[in-house]
C-alpha cells in the first residue's frame, strides 16, 4: 500500500527529478496545499516541422451546420487548415501549430475552419496549459477546451471581434457547460458557470499560456499563472474527457461574428497536460512506477510561466511508461460518477502539506 504519510514526505522534498510518482501544482495563493496528478502529455509545436510527425494529436475532418451551430453558416472543419510552422533562427516567436480560418463562404454556405484532438480520451482530473498568440482579424471564435459530451466540457474561448486595441480591451471567454447550460439552450451566461473577464495584456501581440485546473467540484482558469475565475460546484465535471484546440466563424453576430475579411491563423506553440487517467491499466503502470522509485525526488514540481514566449521546461519522456490505445475504463467506458478514495485517488485530490 503506498502511505499517506511516505506521499507527504515526498512532497515534502519536492524537486525537479525523474517523476515518478507525478506532478504537482501549487493551490492558488493564499491557499496551502498541492495537487499532484500522475500522467502527462507535453508536445512543443514549435519543434514540429509537419504536423504528422506528432502522434499524440488529430486533425478534424467534419462539418457543423449552420442550423446545429446556431449561426448564419456551416463550419467546415477540414486538415489542410491545420499547418506547423517550424523554429528557425528568424521565425523563433511565430513558430508552432497553425490554425487557420478561412476569409471565402464556400458554395455550401460554409466557412472552413480548423480544430486538432487528442488521440486520448482518458484525461481525467488534471491541469491543461496552452502557449497561444491569437490573431487580430476580426470575426472568428478561438477555443482551448477540454471535453466529454455537451453537458460536461470546459471552454477557454477569444472572440476577435470583441479585442479592441484602442481602449485595450480584451475579453477572455471562461466557460463549464452542464446540464443547466443545455436546458438554457447551451447559453451558460444564463448559469453560473460563465465568466468574461479582461486580460492585462494583448493577446494577439506575443503567445501566453492560457490553463485551466480540473479537480473534483472546482475548476481554475489562469492566464500566465495569473488566477482569473474559480468555478465550483456540483455542475463541474466530473468524467474523463480529451483536449481540443478549435478556431472557426460561422457568422453569428452575437459570439464569432464573421466571416473574417481575410484569412486568420492562431497560433499554438505548445500544450502541457498534467493529468489522471481514467484507464485502469494506465493507473495500475504509474502506480507500479512509484512503487519503484527512490521517493525523494519522484514528485516533480509543475513551474508557473509567466512568459509563454519560450517554450519553458518539459519533462524526461525516458521514465513515462508508454500508454495503450484503451483510452477509458478497463471495459472501454467511463465511470463519471464513482468516487473510490483508494490510495490511488489520493494522489489526485488536494494534498495539505502537514
């Protein structure tokens, strides 16, 4: 049985080592205690050369109607939209994952646009961090987001048609949809679990790493390490799920607007997912893995970036055991409702120091 207690001391001594009983994030100011989560996924778009060489993601092919999506066109999501673009020595700031929205409305009425996913579905309580640069055309929706089905799923979304460089106004869009969200007919202002809120900087002019914290009934939303809105409650989520990276318009004037007059791209350097999975098999490898280890420096300390203009520190793949392609629960389906406090669960929930 792995103590509560060897857990703290651990902890205790946290340094930046091989990992191997997980990550940990440091509660928001003002708060003690840790969350630690076991797995990870880390990919530096700004090394990728072609989007193919990556395994971890997927670009989407499939088309949204403009009556499903509550707007004046369809949205087209296609893969020629998705593009990499490279470090070199001159392009070093523009380099990572394009994605692109397109300025033309196609014979069908719609407007391509972009979205990649993760190849796993088995990313359960965890905290997701993105290193973004958006664009300034206006008349297109951004989205970093972390989803199971429609009533549990959680949005970081920019509007471009609402930054406004003259007065220095740039909205962030916080989103949790619930059950609540689908009953007032996916609109979550009209819950509680909906938030616009002002960055303290300009989105468009450099990259920031936008996250969000998943813990049981308590979801955080950051920009560059910066608290920005606390969710809680009991219509958090509570299943696995899988990160997307979206950009699309479908022309409706009270959320994307669009089309945009020329083509827009944002721009992804890289994403870092610090996470549980929700595969019983994956969890009985990582829990083995800690057994294993030496215990002082088997927990590594997650570092806040503030400048997500470099890409910042990432991890020793060598000591993550490969993951298998059952990406949910031993029998292929989630469990979202069943809270079992095993020694494993209690790596993933908040950890007091004592």
């Amino acid at each position: 049985m792995f103590s509560f207690l060897a857990l703290a001391l651990a902890i205790a001594h946290l340094v930046h080592g091989a990992c191997e009983c997980g990550y940990s994030v440091q509660s928001p100011q003002g708060e003690e205690g840790l969350t630690v989560f076991m797995d990870r996924l880390e990919t530096n778009f700004s090394q990728l050369h072609n989007f193919s060489q990556g395994h971890d993601w997927v670009a989407q092919q499939f088309t949204v109607s403009a009556e499903d999506g509550r707007g004046n066109f369809s949205k087209a999501f296609v893969p020629s939209n998705v593009d990499t673009r490279g470090s070199k020595s001159q392009d070093h700031y523009e380099a990572g994952l394009q994605l692109r929205v397109g300025s033309t409305v196609s014979k069908d009425d719609a407007i391509s646009a972009s979205e990649v996913d993760t190849q796993r579905l088995d990313l359960q309580w965890g905290s997701f961090r993105a290193g973004m640069k958006l664009t300034e055309i206006k008349g297109t929706c951004a989205a970093f987001f972390w989803y199971f089905n429609d009533t549990q799923e959680i949005d970081i979304e920019f509007l471009s048609q609402e930054f406004d460089h003259n007065n220095g106004t740039y909205p962030i869009n916080l989103v949790v949809q619930s059950k609540k969200s689908l009953e007032a007919g996916y609109d979550a202002s009209k819950t509680g679990t909906f938030k616009r809120v002002k960055l303290d900087f300009d989105p468009t002019d450099a990259f920031h790493e936008y996250r969000f914290d998943y813990t049981p009934g308590q979801v955080l939303f950051y920009a560059d390490s910066k608290l920005l809105a606390r969710m809680k409650g009991d219509d958090m989520p509570s299943s696995r799920g899988h990160l997307i990276l979206q950009h699309w318009s479908n022309g409706n004037p009270l959320w994307s607007g669009g089309p945009p007059k020329q083509d827009a791209i944002v721009t992804v350097s890289y994403v870092k997912a610090y996470f549980n999975s929700s595969n019983s098999k994956r969890q009985s490898q990582l829990m083995k893995q800690c057994h294993q280890s030496s215990g002082e420096d088997s927990i590594c300390a997650i570092p806040d970036v503030t400048n997500a203009t470099l890409p910042g520190k990432y991890f020793d793949d060598s000591n993550l055991p490969p993951h298998d392609s059952d990406n949910g629960e031993s029998n292929g389906t989630a469990s979202p409702w069943r809270m079992d406090f095993s020694p494993m669960i209690l790596l993933w929930l908040v950890i007091l120091l004592l």
